[in-house]
C-alpha cells in the first residue's frame, strides 16, 4: 500500500503544512478560550472535509 501524499516529498504539500500551522498559531495565540480556540479548530476541519483532523480536533477538546 501506498501513501497518497508524501509531505516530505513534494514541495507544494510542504507549503500547505506550513500555511495550516500558521493558521493554527493564529488561533493559539489569540484571547478566546481554549474550548472555543477547539470549536474554531473543530469546525475548520469540517468545512475542509477533513475526517482525520476533525476526529483528532475532538478528542483534544475532549
């Protein structure tokens, strides 16, 4: 079975990573709560499609 991205290999995948933990230090740093500062990261997820992240984001909130 094979990947089907390799962030370490194709450059535009490397890119998109760092502009998501841009985005996610933009949240971490602001003064909303934490458990809206994971709603944020919750909802992010769900309207990017992102089954993965959207389960990984609520268990963190959890």
């Amino acid at each position: 079975m094979d990947a089907r991205l390799n962030l370490f290999g194709n450059p535009v995948a490397g890119k998109v990573l760092r502009h998501i933990n841009s985005a996610g230090k933009a949240v971490s740093d602001s003064t909303l709560p934490a458990a809206t500062q994971e709603l944020v990261k919750i909802r992010a997820s769900q309207i990017n499609g992102c089954g993965f992240c959207t389960d990984m984001h609520t268990k963190d909130a959890t």
